[in-house]
C-alpha cells in the first residue's frame, strides 16, 4: 500500500466519515485488495495533513462495517468478501431477532448517552492541540484549575434567568461525580437523603454504598408531589433531596413553577439542600425557572456533555452556593482521585469554543428525528416522549408487565429498561412501564427496526409471548 492515497474530493460529512468512505470504495472496486494492509495511522495522517485521531476513527468505522480487523502492534489489514449485510429482521414472526449493526445482535436501547453525530473528529483536533500545547500539565497531577474551566462551567449550566457565576463552580468527572461529591461533603453517614420512587437510581444505591439512607417521597404526572416531601422532611429529617425537576428520568415530567415554588419553601424550612439535576432539562428549553431561581442559597445545580456532546469526555459541572464550594471540590477529589488536565482542558475547550454547543444542536435535530419515528410507529399506546430527549417512558397496556416486556424484548434483540431499573430503594409502587433510548443506535433505520419489535410485542399482547410469569 506504499503507493496508495485515500480520494477525498468528494462526499459530504466529517473528514473520518469520508476517509473511511473512500476506503471502502476502493475496496469494492478492487484498488485495494483482500489482505492488504492499510497504511499505518501515522504516515496516513501525514499524506493527508490530519490528526492521527481523524485517521484512529476512520479506521475504526471501516472496522464498525465489517471491513477490516485491527492487531496491536501488527496493523490493520482488509478482510475478505463481504457478502449483503441483511437488514434487521421485523416481520411478523419476531423469534430471534438479530440487529446486524449492534454488538452481538443486540440494539442498544438502554443507553441515552449523545448520538454519534460526526463530534469524534472535532474531539480528536482538540485532544492534538491539547497534548501539543500542555504535555508538562497532562503528564502531572491536576492541582490549580485555570479560570477557564470555571468559566465553561458557568456557561454550560447558564438555563433561562439563571447565570451562575464562575466563583460558584465545580469542575466534575460527569454529572454523577457532582452529585455524588455533593452527597458525600454535604452530608454524613446516616442521614437521609430523599428521592422519588422512580428516579436516576444510580445516585441512590451509590449513596447507599457510602452510608447515606434513603428516604422515598411520592409523584405524579407533574412530578413530586409537596405535600409528600413535607411529610417526608417532618418525619425522617433528611438533609438533601436529589429531583430533576424538568424532564424527569424516566418519566418526562416536567415540574410546574407552583410545585418549585411549595418545595423550596418547605425546603427552607427544614433545612434541606436541593440538588438539581439539569442534565435532561439543558437539553429541552423549557422556560420554567430553576429550582435554583426559588432557593438560590441551598439548590445545587449539577449538568454535564454525556447526553448531547459526548459520554467518554465525562465532562460535567456543578454550580452551589460559596459556603459549599470548597468542600464539594475536596469532596470530588477524594471519591475520584482528581480532575484528568486532558479531559477537563477539552470540555472546557468544546464549550468556550461553542463547539459544544454546536454538536448539542446536531444532537437535539437528531433526537427529534428520532422521537418521530416513535411517535408514528406507537400511536395509540400510552407513552411519554419529549422533541429533544433522547428517551422514551411506554406505559405498558395488560397483560404486560415491566420486567416481563423487557425479557420479550432481549429475546427479540432489543435492550431496554424496565421500572426496577428506576427505583431508588424497596417501592410497593407499581407502575408497569419501562424506558428506552433512541440515541445509541447508529441509523435511524436501527431505530425504526427496533421500534417496530416494541410495537408488534405489544400488538401481539398475550398472544405474543408465552411467559408472563
């Protein structure tokens, strides 16, 4: 291959999406033949005057399509023939189901990490540039942070009326981390922390794992319910509420400004810290305030890039009250280890820029794209969807039953969610639904595929499945 350059003169999309375009059009035409060994990533990036992580992706997506195979230390080299790749099968009979562009068959509907919407290159300049310009700072320990991750932060978590000044933010490994770190300084072995009956539940088994109990406080289709959490707060006394009071995971709910308005009261008067999880409700432009618009001296706002710029960045920021601040970042420190330079310098970067804010746009247009295959393909069954979210809460008719629905669907090639995935402690709640995503999947073609499977198991009903034990 020493005489061989990729034609890039033509296609549309990122530079890798082209690249490995062109590779695999030269080896369908036969330029390129079986067993041959592409160029390394190195020297090809120089041909081309690329990033040598422009070229990783590339090579990555032809390995994606089946194409090449990759061996450390010995290259990437061209497969055989390949034959027709056979589309999802979704007819009638649904036994055995097996989506060909998804890890062992299976669709991943049990993610809502960001779509793959051409952000791996814009990434992988960023990380070039980075390490060129600061290989002292990646190759030590993190210990002074640059006013500009401040200021990302204060930008990225910036919603309707609420500007949080850079003095009040907390550069985080993800929004898991803030809000864990929140937990973790703010509150001590033993004491409660209250959550909803469905919720992010993995906030609250970590809290669990770390000596905080759990207190469980009733919603509805608007969201918590104030006079719950008042019975809450004078019976167990808890320290901190965990809510995501716009765009609720997994239900959608969306909190009315009345219901903000009765808990940061109640809030106030017993004392309790507010964490606001804002990861969904960045995504949705609602113009409800924040729960820190009604309670700014106790509300702690917690949002990050997993669902629209990038998962593996773990880029996240929490915004909190002076008094907090210092040991909330001790707190991060010492359950993580510390802030990477590399991974916190690009989120920074990706927001200052407004890259980050450009794939998060690329990201919603997706979404609802998406969302309105759901919506076409689920008309007439019970479901909560969003335009700019990428999940979706299904109410399942009878004879379902959550977990049940979700063994049909692993049986057919879909992973979904079912409602005990949500529960944040021992509920006797029953709500017989489940959550999926629309994100993971890479065409909209998977989506519809797997989205037709949902909708035939729940045509088919009792017929359709023989265990509903």
């Amino acid at each position: 291959m020493t005489n061989w350059l990729p034609d890039l003169s033509s296609g549309s999309g990122p530079l890798y999406q082209r690249l490995a375009d062109s590779i695999e059009s030269d080896i369908d035409k036969g330029v390129i033949d079986a067993g041959a060994k592409l160029p390394p990533q190195r020297d090809l990036a120089y041909d081309i005057g690329t990033t040598v992580g422009t070229i990783g992706r590339a090579y990555q997506l032809l390995r994606e399509r089946g194409l090449v195979s990759g061996e450390v230390g010995r290259g990437t080299y061209v497969l055989g023939q390949r034959t027709e790749t056979p589309k999802p099968d979704v007819e009638p009979s649904l036994q055995g189901t097996r989506f060909i562009d998804a890890p062992s068959g299976k669709l991943r509907f049990d993610s809502t990490a960001a779509p793959d919407v051409g952000q791996g290159a814009v990434i992988a300049d960023l990380l070039a540039r980075t390490a060129q310009e600061h290989p002292h700072d990646i190759s030590s320990y993190t210990r002074d942070f640059p006013e500009r991750w401040y200021e990302a932060g204060s930008r990225w978590l910036a919603r309707n009326a609420f500007r949080p000044s850079p003095d009040s933010i907390v550069p985080t490994l993800g929004t898991h981390a803030a809000v864990m770190a929140a937990i973790a300084a703010l509150t001590m072995p033993g004491d409660y922390v209250v959550f909803e009956h469905l919720t992010y539940s993995q906030i609250a088994r970590s809290a669990g794992l770390i000596g905080r109990r759990i207190a469980l406080v009733a919603s509805d289709d608007e969201g918590i319910d104030p006079e719950d959490f008042e019975r809450v707060c004078a019976q167990k006394h808890p320290k901190m509420i965990f809510l995501m009071p716009t765009a609720q995971n997994p239900t959608l709910a969306i909190l009315p400004a009345s219901r903000r308005e009765a808990i940061a009261r109640i809030a106030r008067e017993y004392n309790v810290v507010l964490i606001e999880d804002d990861l969904y409700g960045g995504l949705t432009g609602d113009p409800t305030p924040l729960m820190a618009e009604y309670a700014p001296e106790r509300t702690i706002v917690a949002g990050g890039l997993s669902k629209s710029v990038a998962a593996g960045l773990r880029g996240g920021w929490l915004s909190c009250p002076p008094a907090y601040r210092h040991r909330i970042r001790v707190a991060h420190k010492m359950m993580t280890g510390g802030m990477p330079f590399l991974l916190a310098e690009v989120n920074a970067r990706l927001v200052l820029s407004g890259q980050a804010g450009d794939i998060r746009r690329r990201s919603i247009a997706e979404f609802g794209a998406r969302i309105a295959i759901v919506r076409e393909t689920l008309a007439g069954f019970a479901f909560r969807s969003h335009d700019k979210v990428p999940f979706v809460w299904l109410t399942l008719p009878d004879p379902w039953l959550s977990g049940t629905f979700k063994k049909a669907c692993l049986e057919h090639g879909l992973l979904i969610d079912d409602e005990d995935e949500f529960k944040a402690g021992r509920s006797e709640q029953v709500f017989h639904g489940v959550r999926f995503g629309i994100s993971q999947p890479r065409r909209r073609e998977d989506v519809a595929g797997g989205v037709a499977v949902i909708r035939r198991l729940l045509d088919e009903g009792r017929a359709g499945y023989d265990s509903f034990s």
